[in-house]
C-alpha cells in the first residue's frame, strides 16, 4: 500500500493488457449500475486513473492523485514491493 492511500487506485495485475505490451494494465469493475475500467499509466500495477461509464452515455474521469506518480514514486513502490 502506499504511504497515502488514497492516492492510489486498485491492483490491476489481475486485469488486461490494454497497449498490449504483454502486461496487464487495466481491470474493469462494476460500481451500481456503473462500469469502471481503472487503468495503470505509472507502470506500478496500480490504477491511476479511472474512466466512469454511465448507463446514460455519459463518462467521467476519476484521478486517485492529482498527478499520475513520478518515476521515483514508482520505483520506491516496486521496492517495498507494492
């Protein structure tokens, strides 16, 4: 987990691989009546954005951060082993 929880979005090693570079990057999961597709922009195997698909047509994007993680940030994750 990270130092701030809330700054990250779930694992998606468990998803699919979107850009099809042979790893998994993004997972979908149902929220009421609402799909989420979380997708790992940072190379973390954590979400760090989220696209909000309504059952209107309408779609939001949701951020964990308010920047995606910095190069560091990531490497120190894969260190601690999250």
């Amino acid at each position: 987990m990270p130092d701030d929880p809330g700054c990250a979005g779930p694992p998606v090693a468990a998803g699919f691989d979107s850009d099809t570079d042979g790893v998994a990057d993004s997972v979908l999961e149902a929220d009421g009546e609402d799909l989420l597709l979380h997708t790992d922009l940072g190379a973390d195997g954590l979400a760090d954005r989220t696209l909000r698909l309504r059952p209107d047509g309408t779609v939001g994007v949701e951020v964990p951060c308010a920047d995606p993680p910095s190069l560091l940030e990531v490497l120190l994750r894969l260190l601690r082993g999250h």
